[in-house]
C-alpha cells in the first residue's frame, strides 16, 4: 500500500470536513468569594515544573525550587532569607490572582511572611526589569502595590501599600501561622483593590488614581514558605 505524504493527508483530512479543532478559548468563570461575584477569564495556571523558570524571574538569597508540584523557598537555617519571584510577563490591569500557600517550620526566627507585589513597573513607567539584590527598600522606588501577611514571630498584620513611598491605603488585624495553609485571593478593579483569606475579605479600599498593569511577584522574608496552585485571571464586566 502505498504511504501516504503529508499534504496528501492533510488533504484528505480536509475532504472528509476533519478539519482540527481551534484552539480552546480561556476559560470563564464566575468566582464568588465572601459576598462578592467575579466574572473571570483565566489565563493562566502554574505548574512549577521543570520550565518553571522560564516563567517566572527570581531575586533575592533564598533558596528558591520548584519540589513535588510546588514552589518552595527556604534559607532560615543560614539566616534571614528573602525571595521575591515574579511572573515574566505583564498582567491585566482589572486583575485576579489566587494561589494556596502555607509557612513551613521550624517556628524559630519564622516571620510567616506572605506578600505580593502587583502592577509592578520601573520608575519611568517602562516593564519592570529584573535583577535586584531582593532588598524590601529597593520595591519601595518604584511603582507597584505591596500586599503583606505576616506573624510567626511577630505580631502579625496584613496591609497594602502603593509605592514609590511605601504608603499605607489600608491595614487589617490577621495574622500568618507557622504550619497553616491559606488559601488567598487579590483582585485589582478599575483602581478597586480587594485581599481575602480563606474566604474571609480582609481588605477593601480604592486608589483614586490607580497604577496601570504590570509586573507580579510571590514575596518573603526570614520564612520558609511553599506556593500552589498560582491562577491569573482577568476580571470581566458583569456583561460582554
């Protein structure tokens, strides 16, 4: 019998109507959390595996590996780690982000600290660019959000802030434990910012004069920390 050639299949394929499937358009989903109803385009679902860097850019002297389907980062042992990891590329403006993580022993020294950066950009509005020392002043240049969870040893708040400046837009009274996973969500809405843990709302406040898109980071410090799960998604009208 005779072989057939490539064209001579692609062909046929398109006499018998077998034309290939488009490519499957992003998922829409409507998230309800704590009262609040989202409609969502997900773009996005991490899966730290072997390419993982690809994706995302590192800074900071922590040890930081992707192990078992999750990323880790470790470094209490030797000191006061930090790590900051940010997704390569830009994300929407009208943004939802959720992940699960969970602050890992030993309690000793563990900040349990669990931050995020969003809508990152350098100081001149142009892309972020990597490669700083993971220093916490240096994010304080430039134009980005800070949302912070922390405890362990300390007394433990959670709080967003806009840079440059390090200015505070709100502050609630949770705290981050040692060996408890969060399950956390944080959606950016025409400048309307909105922090919830475990399902509970923890912080909503608007920025009158909001940031544009940009850059995305996992954040910590003298923690030993584990991420999951990480989902971007753009945040839709309530109708098309």
């Amino acid at each position: 019998m005779r072989t057939l050639t490539a064209l001579t299949l692609v062909l046929l394929v398109a006499s018998l109507g077998l034309c290939p499937a488009a490519a499957e358009k992003p998922k829409v989903e409507s998230v309800k959390i704590d009262g609040d109803i989202y409609r969502v385009q997900w773009l996005h679902r991490e899966r730290w595996d072997a390419k993982w860097t690809s994706r995302w850019a590192v800074e900071g002297n922590a040890e930081v590996k992707a192990q078992d389907g999750r990323l880790c980062a470790q470094g209490l042992a030797t000191g006061k780690p930090n790590a900051t990891i940010w997704y390569r590329q830009d994300l929407p403006k009208n943004l939802v982000v959720r992940f699960r993580t969970k602050v890992l022993p030993p309690a000793e020294n563990n900040s349990a600290n669990l931050n995020v950066f969003i809508h990152a950009r350098e100081l001149d509005g142009s892309p972020l660019k990597f490669g700083r020392s993971g220093a916490y002043a240096d994010y304080h240049k430039i134009p980005n959000y800070i949302v912070t969870l922390t405890g362990g040893v300390q007394p433990g708040w959670s709080r967003v802030r806009r840079d440059p400046g390090f200015n505070m837009l709100h502050e609630a009274e949770v705290r981050s434990e040692v060996g408890k996973e969060y399950a956390v969500v944080v959606t950016l809405q025409d400048g309307r910012i909105r922090y919830y843990i475990n399902g509970k709302k923890w912080h909503d406040v608007v920025d009158p004069e909001p940031l544009p898109s940009g850059k995305f980071a996992l954040r910590t410090w003298s923690s030993n920390v584990w991420w999951d799960d990480v989902e971007f998604g753009r945040l839709l009208p309530d109708q098309d």
